[in-house]
C-alpha cells in the first residue's frame, strides 16, 4: 500500500491530467474552451488557488499552482467532475473522461522549479510537435508571476 499524500498549506504543484485512453476530449472548440476555462475559474475561486499557468492539450491538462490551505484534492475533484460532465455532453458521450490512474500533483519546493515546470507547461504543445512555436498555440496561458504576484 501507497503512502498517503501530504498536502501543505502554501505547497505549489504541477499537476497532470489525462483523458480515458488518450482520447482527444479536450480538442479545441469554442464549447470545450468555454467550458474548462468557466470551470477551472470557478475551481480556482471556490478553492482559493494561486493558478500561475496552464496549458491543455487535446488528451491532457497540466496546471501550475499554489495552493494556501492544503485543499488541492477537493479542488481537484470539482475540476474534474464538472470538465467531466460538461464537455462529455457537449460531445453526446457519457463514459468515462478522465483516465484512471493518471492524477499527478508533483510538489514544487523552490521558485526555480515553479519556474521550470511553468517552461515545461507553456512548452508543451511545441515539444508534442503541434506547432512551430509557444505563441502559435491559443491555449497556454500564464496568470501569476512564480512569487503569486
């Protein structure tokens, strides 16, 4: 058996998501932005997150975040049952849409690794082969400063 998970009050994480055998749920339309975009605000409000960046792809999410009461599962869970519901109507669907197994929050202990996980983030769609460069890919956002400012 697994250890439990530590969550610590003002621990920043990079987590990862991935959708049910790769699937290309999260494919970029105006419906499937609106709603991850609606939902990730609301779970970042509910929860009193610190979002610094994001990017999702076609078959996987990553966020940066800080997260000041230790509340990252609960916060977790919203987004990923309401994405879930959500987009999964909107494509006529209703099996499962996150894949199991594949939740990772890795703790970020310094500025630098909030920093380099934020490269490897917004990085993400150029390293996949999905475009020529950062700016080329509408999704990726930065919202904070690594500091939170």
């Amino acid at each position: 058996m697994t250890a439990p998970r530590q969550f610590v009050a003002d621990a920043s994480y990079l987590v990862t998501r991935r959708c049910a055998q790769r699937q290309f749920l999260l494919k970029p339309s105006k419906t499937t932005n609106e709603v991850f975009l609606y939902v990730l605000a609301l779970a970042v409000q509910r929860f009193d997150m610190r979002l610094h960046a994001f990017c999702v792809l076609s078959n996987h999410v990553h966020l940066i975040l800080t997260d000041p009461h230790a509340r990252l599962p609960a916060f977790q869970q919203l987004l990923d049952a309401l994405v879930a519901r959500a987009v999964n109507a909107s494509l006529g669907r209703w099996e499962a849409f996150w894949a199991p197994d594949t939740y990772s929050a890795v703790r970020l202990v310094s500025r630098s690794d909030i920093v380099e996980k934020t490269a490897y983030v917004l990085a993400n769609p150029v390293a996949a082969g999905l475009v020529a460069t950062g700016s080329a890919w509408a999704r990726p956002v930065v919202l904070a400063r690594a500091d939170g400012r």
